[in-house]
C-alpha cells in the first residue's frame, strides 16, 4: 500500500514538471516506471496524471 503511494507521488512530480516543458511527459512517465520497475504502471494511473495536469490548467 505505502509502495503505491510512493510510486503515484513520484509520478505525479515527474508529470507536473515535464507536463509544461517542451518534451514528452508521457515518455517521462514510461522511462521512470521501467527504471524504478513500479508495478501499478496502468493506463488508468497514466489517465489520471493527465486529467490532474488539464484541471491544473482550467483551473
């Protein structure tokens, strides 16, 4: 459970910061889950980062 946690914050952190620069943050997700081997790497953790970083635009 903790693990998970861990694992959705440091990827919320490596989405919120590349989301605005002019690279791929989705490439940044994929290349930190296989170089910490996270294991809930899912499209729905994936589509959530995403919505996060749209509502954090509307808002």
């Amino acid at each position: 459970m903790l693990e998970n946690i861990i694992e959705v914050l440091s990827l919320s952190a490596i989405q919120g910061v590349s989301e605005f620069l002019p690279i791929s943050s989705s490439a940044h997700l994929i290349l930190v889950s296989s170089l910490y081997e996270f294991k809930s790497s899912s499209l729905l953790i994936d589509i959530s980062l995403h919505l996060g970083s749209l509502f954090a635009i509307l808002y």
